[in-house]
C-alpha cells in the first residue's frame, strides 16, 4: 500500500441481510473492523452508525446496501474518509417496481423468508453461474440468512427502499475510488456500477470475471488484489 494509506484501518460495511461473516475473508487479510448493522432500517441512521464506531480517518468498503451507506456516509463526513471501495453497488434510489418487488417480499412473511432459503436455487440470484453448485458456499449465505432472520430483512429491505439517490453527489467525491463488481451480477448490472465510476473523477473500475453480486464471498482473494492493488497506487 502506499505509506499514508497503509497506516489506516478499513471500515467494512455489509449488505442487506448480512454481517461481519460476509466480510470476513477482507478482515483476515486487510485488518480493520466490519460494522454490524442488522438492527437498523434507515440508511441515514446506519451511515450515523458508522461514524460513530470509525476512527477519526479511515478507509471505507462497502457492498451492496453497504455502497448506500457509504454514501451517505461520504456526504456527512468525506473529510474523515481518506479511500473508499463500492462493491456491487449502484448511486441510484429504487424504482417504483423495485419498491413494489420488495414490499411484496416483505409482505410475504417469515415462514415464506425461511422457506425460500431452505432451497438452493433461491441463492442463484446472488452468485455466478460457475458458483451455482458451490455448496459450501450456498451453505455461508444460508448460515448468514438464518442468523440475521427475517427481522433484519424487514428493516434492510425498508432502508433500500428509503434511500435517497446519489448520483447528484458523485461529481463532489475526491479522494481515491474502487469501483468493483462481479462481472455477472444481475441483481446491480455492471452499467450502474459504471455509472459511479464515470461520475467519479479519477475513480477506478474493475469487474471480477465468473462472479455474481457477493464478489467480497464469492471470490475473496481476486477481491483482495484489486484491493491491494488500487491502495498502492493510491
């Protein structure tokens, strides 16, 4: 890393329905801390959250809903945050049908929640098509599911539905900027991601080949490299 970079922590941030579990081949590697956030369902409060357990200067990586709340994050306290990493993430606030398509599943209740996860397939969504058959790693996401329950879902899926857009704050982002995603995630498409990045002077963007949306679980150590890599030249 570069030496100013290399002396500060990195603060992970999950996505929905997720934990530190998710982070953990980043935290092994890099250090720093993973911020628990499974008892909030309003993205301003959980960006609030993370300042609060952040050092005073820090590196920011986050997935998913995890992107949103650096965002938010970013725009209360840019001056703290020295890099950050958006991951399978987008600057854009819900569609209409995206609220609707996650008011239903929320409407559907806990039996249905756990019901789903009990099936391998419901997985497929998040992962590559060569990961399809990766049990053990279907397993860690059950496992993450099952933990976090269907009370966090609820509360994340109403903070995604809640959040404000950010595409009108890209231009004002300059410190150093990964974006990186998994070059078959369906549930984000690679153009959002780009769409960050082309709204970031001098960001960086990077696809991770044969990966879905949970590039950070999926293939851990390729997410490590481009990492590694984009704080060294940083």
């Amino acid at each position: 890393m570069s030496s100013s970079l290399s002396l500060l922590p990195i603060v992970f941030i999950p996505g929905a329905s997720s934990d530190e579990a998710s982070w953990e081949a980043q935290r092994s590697h890099f250090g720093g801390t993973t911020v628990n956030l499974t008892g909030f369902d309003n993205i301003g409060s959980m960006g609030d959250y993370v300042l609060q357990q952040a050092p005073e200067a820090f590196i920011l990586c986050g997935t998913s809903m995890g992107g949103y709340v650096a965002f938010d994050v970013l725009k209360k306290a840019g001056n703290r945050v020295k890099a950050a990493i958006l991951c399978n993430t987008s600057a854009r606030a819900d569609t209409p049908e995206r609220k609707r398509q996650r008011q239903m599943e929320i409407n559907a209740g806990e039996d249905a929640y756990r019901a789903a996860r009990q099936d391998d397939s419901h997985y497929h969504a998040f992962i590559s098509r060569k990961s399809a058959g990766d049990k053990q790693l279907i397993a860690r996401l059950r496992a993450i599911s099952e933990r976090v329950g269907y009370s966090t879902f609820k509360r994340h899926q109403q903070a995604c539905m809640d959040r404000a857009e950010s595409l009108s704050y890209l231009s004002e982002i300059k410190m150093p900027v990964l974006v990186i995603g998994g070059s078959e995630d369906t549930l984000i498409p690679n153009e959002l991601q780009k769409e960050i990045a082309d709204g970031i002077a001098g960001s960086q963007l990077s696809f991770i080949p044969d990966t879905g949306h949970i590039t950070n679980m999926e293939a851990p150590g390729a997410l490590n490299d481009e990492i590694e890599e984009f704080l060294k030249a940083a």
